[in-house]
C-alpha cells in the first residue's frame, strides 16, 4: 500500500511543471533590435557595386564622413565590402555599457563574410531610437569553396555572429520594485490552467490575491507583507508546481509523415478497415551458356524475330572515282555478292544464328500481388486512450501516412473527440 502511494506521488510529481515554465512576468520581456551596416576586409567574396547601388551608396556615404571624396573618380570597382543587416536581442534590465551578441546577414550578392569585420553600425529599436552600438568580427560556421567546374558550398557563410559584438547605449526603462500589481501571462491559453495558478499563488500568498482575467492572464495584487520583497514573490511564485492542462490536439505533418498527438485524445466506437492493392513486377532475365568447345556459330541480329541466313544479293558497283558505274544505255551496273541476309532463315530467338550451341537470354517475370488479405476491420471502443488508439492501428500494420488519412476519416465520422491540426 506504501509502495503505491509513493508511486502515485511520484507520478503526480513529475506530471506537474512550474509557473516559471508555463506562464511570463508581464513587463520582463525581450526587445528586438536592427542596424544597417558595412562588412569590410573580405577575400573577394563580397557584393558587386553594380548589382548592389546600396553598397556603393554606403561606401561614398562612409569615406565622405573621412573626408575622401569618390563622387567625381568616375567608375571604381571592389569586391571586398558587403551591405548587412545586423539584428540583436536586447534582453531586459540590460544595463548600459552590458555586451550582447549579434547576427550579420547580407542584402547583396556577396557570396561569404568569412574574414570581413563589421564596421561600427548603431542598432536600432522599435521606437526608432540607438539602444546599442555593434562592431567586431564576423565568425561565420560555413564555408565556400569554388572552381572553374565545380563549387561546394557548406553551411551559410553569408550569415554569420560576433559574440559581445554590441554594446547597450541606453537602458530600457522598467522599475520592477515600484509595480503594483503583476500580471501574469500564459505562453499557452487556458482556462483550466490558469484557475490553477491563481489557486496556486493564493495559497502560496495565504490570501486570495490572485484572480484569472482570461484564459491568458492571471492578476496578482501583492501582499502588504511582500510589499518590500517583490523580487522575493515573485521568485516564491516561479517555483510553484501546478499541472497545465491542455486542449486534445492530434498535430499532422503531411510533408513529413509526423503525428503528434496529446496524452488526451479519445475516440467514440469506431470499426477501422484499412488496405490497398499492391502489384509488384519483377524481371529477372536468365542467361543460357552453353558449354566450353561446344558447336556453334557467331550470333547475327534478326529482324521481326527470325535468324540471319546467308543468301545472295546484288549491290551497285563504284569506280575509280568512287561513283556508281553506268553501262552504255546509263543503267547502274550490278554485282553478286554472297552475304548474310537479316529477317530470312527459320524463325528462333531474335540474335541467334543457325545451327549449333547458342549463348541465349530467357526473360524471367515474376508478379506479386498483394491485396491486404491479412488485414481485417478493428474495432476500437467507446473512450479508448491514446496508447489504445496507437495500438489498435499499428495492429492493423498502418503507416504514418496512412494513419493520416485514417485520423482525418474518424474525425469526419464524428468519434474523434480532439482537434486535427495540420502544419
């Protein structure tokens, strides 16, 4: 009886996830950030001004700024530059002067980054305004390799990351300690789910201070107690364990094959027959040797199935000069020549010649037909689980793309208790 009760324990324990994992802080969250920039140094591997104007653009724009003009040197050709879009996360309570990662990633046809290092490139947010400042050298994880007759390529190397590439020039401004309220969001909408954690923080709390708005939002007033330790309530919140429940899903992949399915799927009385017609042909020609010394002849190609005979037949006679020879009245003159004959003779196996042992192919064709017969209608109960459901269609030998099409037929017939989503 211990033994059970500690495994029902542990069962319901792994079961259950944490707030933290399920549901965000409303007001800690990420921010996105973008730049335009230059990649210099690169080994001829970068954009042709004529194909890109924007390079050329930003390269007079950034020589100008030092004081060297190239407006009026006519036409100047370099391969070393790119144009890139440089992006960055900029995550919360980023202080100034903290390093973030950055993505580069070309706009032109520059064909790697390998070697190129990324010119200073502010970065913007949404707002418009510099939140951080990127430069350094791009490490990109692929390579190009190319000939006159052959290239191969390996990975992206036209995209590439400088870790701590950017450093934050301005904060975003979020005082935490000063909130009133919290507010939680739920990274999957549910009802169920987030009664629970209201539930959760409520007990946690020892008062009811957490109410659920909507199937996404959880409002949390915070306690006179925890007043001076808000950090400290929230991190108390982050750690409660609760079980999110979740909507019966079955999840198709039709490009791949993949079936996912969720722990609550169940089917209504259903009877499943499932089978296709399968010919199979196969050629498995034979070849007959006859053996060494045996008797026989030099095997000349028939026509229409019949053996090459030797016979007599009339070609034109050729000059000197190469040209047919005429008679006195202008007639071709004729000669009578002993040759063999394709299409005459007694009929056999088409390459065979007359007369003693022949190497020959006999053409061998097997035909399978399989039409399921083995395969008979299961029937599934009323409320089966999903281990049932996967069982009783892998008894009748279904495929993944198969058991697609099957999913989606009990699903029209109205016993699939769950919703079909198909990527």
């Amino acid at each position: 009886m211990a033994l059970i009760l500690i495994l029902g324990v542990s069962a319901a324990a792994q079961a259950a996830s944490r707030i933290k994992d399920v549901a965000d802080f409303e007001g800690i969250r990420d921010n996105l950030l973008v730049g335009y920039g230059l990649v210099v140094g690169l080994d001829g591997t970068g954009d042709s001004l004529t194909n890109a104007p924007f390079t050329r653009q930003s390269l007079q724009a950034m020589l100008e700024r030092f004081g060297v003009n190239i407006r009026d040197a006519g036409t100047f050709r370099t391969n070393n530059i790119a144009a890139v879009m440089v992006t960055a996360v900029l995550p919360p309570f980023a202080r100034h002067g903290s390093r973030i990662d950055v993505t580069v990633s070309t706009m032109g046809d520059a064909k790697s980054l390998q070697g190129g290092t990324l010119l200073v490139t502010p970065l913007l947010g949404a707002d418009g305004e510099v939140y951080g400042v990127a430069q350094g050298a791009v490490a990109i994880s692929g390579f190009r390799a190319q000939g006159a007759a052959a290239q191969i390529t390996r990975g992206v190397p036209t995209s590439g990351r400088i870790a701590n590439g950017a450093i934050v020039e301005r904060e975003v401004g979020f005082e935490l300690a000063s909130l009133p309220v919290l507010r939680l969001a739920l990274r999957n909408p549910d009802l169920t789910t987030a009664r629970r954690i209201s539930q959760a923080i409520s007990t946690f709390a020892g008062v009811p201070t957490a109410r659920a708005l909507d199937p996404s939002t959880v409002h949390i007033d915070i306690p006179e107690r925890w007043r001076n330790d808000i950090i400290g309530f929230m991190t108390g919140i982050e750690q409660l364990q609760i079980e999110a429940d979740q909507m019966a899903r079955v999840v198709i992949d039709e490009r791949s094959g993949t079936i996912v399915m969720g722990p609550n799927v169940r089917i209504d009385t259903v009877a499943i027959a499932q089978g296709q017609l399968t010919v199979r042909i196969t050629e498995m020609p034979q070849v007959s040797q006859p053996l060494p010394f045996s008797p026989g002849a030099t095997a000349v190609p028939g026509i229409a199935g019949t053996s090459a005979a030797t016979g007599q037949v009339q070609v034109p006679r050729i000059g000197p000069d190469g040209q047919p020879v005429r008679d006195a009245q202008g007639n071709f003159v004729f000669d009578t020549i002993t040759q063999a004959v394709p299409g005459t003779g007694t009929p056999t196996i088409p390459g065979g010649a007359v007369g003693g042992a022949q190497t020959v192919v006999v053409p061998r064709t097997d035909i399978q037909v399989d039409d399921q017969a083995e395969r008979r209608m299961g029937i599934l109960p009323r409320g089966v689980s999903l281990q049932e459901l996967v069982d009783g269609l892998n008894a009748l030998g279904v495929g993944p793309r198969d058991m697609i099409t099957i999913l989606q037929a009990i699903k029209a017939a109205g016993a699939l208790q769950a919703e079909i989503q198909v990527m």
